[in-house]
C-alpha cells in the first residue's frame, strides 16, 4: 500500500501514524509537532523529519480587555486569567509554559476545535492560546497578542520512511514546502471595532 496521510490538527494520532509509516503500510506522514512515539524520530528509528515551518502560538484575548493593545505579552501576565482551549495539546503547551512562568493556570475548558475555542473567547468564556495557522477566518471582537520569547512554538513537519525512494510522495512533500514557504499572516482586528452578535466581551 502506498497510501498518503496527512494530519496536522488532529495530535492523538501522531504515534499512530509514525507507527504506520514504519510499518510500510504509508509512506508518509504530516504531524505536529513531530511524532513522539518512533523515538523523535530521531537516529534508528526508521525515519527521516523534513521540517516544514515553525508555528508559534497567539493569546487571543476579547478586544477589551485590558491587555489587548499589546504589542505582545510576557505569559506570567495572563496568571490570573481563565483559559479556553482548542485542544488538549495547546493545553499542554500552556502548562508547560505557566510552570515555567511562576503559575498554575486556570482551565476551563478544552475543545476540540480551535474556531469554537475563539467563539467562547468572544462569549467572554476566558482568553486562549492559538496556534497562527490556525487563526483564520478572522472573528470580530477578538484581539491577537504574540508571547514574548520563549514562548510556545509547534514545529511542523513530515515524518518519512529512511531512504524511501517515492516519486509521488517527493512530489507531495515539495508541495508541502512551497505552501508552508507562503507567510503566515495574522490579521486584527480594530480595537475600535464592534462585535456583532455578541455581548461585552469579559475583561480581565
């Protein structure tokens, strides 16, 4: 079977699919961030990382709250703040990056889809961390604030069979590059700005 797989949201099927490529039974695999369960993949596992891009993440807050004209944002000045999240990765990287900032942070929720998680942003839910590939289409009444460095980065990719001599997935990973070369533009919108439909979003 020559099958290809693409998967790029969905992380709970990473060491699956890494497993799968090792198996043969795909000769390729589009993850982030890289696959953890074939060892990196890294030297003996059987395959190759072709990095793609790196996609670092955004606090997305309601346009008024009080730290939405930011340029950008050191994390432990989001300690006090209720999350909500686009999937149980991203709440990964949040913990991970809070410990490292001084502070527990308070969850509460985590989704499943990153367009609903910036919904209950606008419902004055809490604020989120979203990856940039991910912030579009624009929804009013939000505001995007980068994370001073260091702050939580996903490196996408693709994992491939070591030495596999596959002209249709050659050709797949070149297309791959050349979109993932396209820049990431991340649009805002107008402090000024009405949000139709909505109530006053919640402020810090």
């Amino acid at each position: 079977m020559h099958a290809l797989i693409l998967d790029a949201s969905r992380h709970q099927q990473k060491c699956r699919l890494a497993e799968r490529v090792l198996r043969k039974t795909v000769d390729r695999c589009a993850a982030a961030p890289r696959p953890a369960g074939s060892g990196g993949p890294g030297p003996g596992s059987g395959l190759d990382w072709i990095p793609l891009l790196e996609d670092p993440l955004h606090v997305v807050l309601p346009q008024e709250h009080r730290l939405a004209d930011r340029d950008a944002l050191d994390l432990a000045e989001l300690a006090t703040e209720p999350w909500v999240l686009g999937c149980l990765k991203t709440e990964a990287y949040l913990r991970r990056y809070a410990e490292r900032a001084g502070f527990d942070p308070e969850v509460r929720g985590t989704t499943t889809d990153y367009f609903f998680a910036r919904s209950l942003v606008v419902a004055g839910m809490g604020i989120s961390l979203i990856p940039s590939i991910a912030l579009d289409p624009e929804i009013p009444g939000l505001r995007t604030v980068p994370i001073r460095p260091p702050g939580p980065i996903r490196h996408i990719g693709v994992a491939a069979i070591s030495r596999k001599n596959r002209p249709h997935a050659t050709t797949l990973v070149q297309a791959l590059r050349e979109q993932a070369a396209r820049p990431v533009i991340v649009r805002q919108t107008p402090t000024t700005a009405a949000s139709p439909g909505c109530g006053p979003p919640r402020s810090g």
